[in-house]
C-alpha cells in the first residue's frame, strides 16, 4: 500500500501539487501548488478500495 501511495504523490507532482500527506479516504482534500505554495488551490481524492464494476 505504501508503494501506492508513494505513486499517487509522485504523479500529483508532475501536476503541480503538493500535499503534505496522502489521506486515501475517498474525500476531496485541498493542498498546496507548486505556484501557490501558501494556498491550497490544488485537490485530490484518492481510495484504496477496490474499484466499482459495472
């Protein structure tokens, strides 16, 4: 799970943003950018379930 995580910041990265920690909880979490360091313009959502099938 670590190596996911560890992913998921990486690929944030290379979009900008900066979180201070990965909260895999499925909620929309604000988090710095790399132009706005002291905001939190930026958002992610991420979860570690397993994917809905259709």
């Amino acid at each position: 799970m670590n190596d996911l995580l560890q992913t998921f910041q990486e690929v944030l990265g290379t979009h900008g943003l900066v979180p201070e920690e990965i909260l895999a909880d499925g909620e929309l979490h604000r988090c710095p950018t790399e132009s706005r360091p002291h905001k939190r313009n930026g958002a992610y959502i991420a979860h570690l379930d397993t994917p809905a099938t259709l």
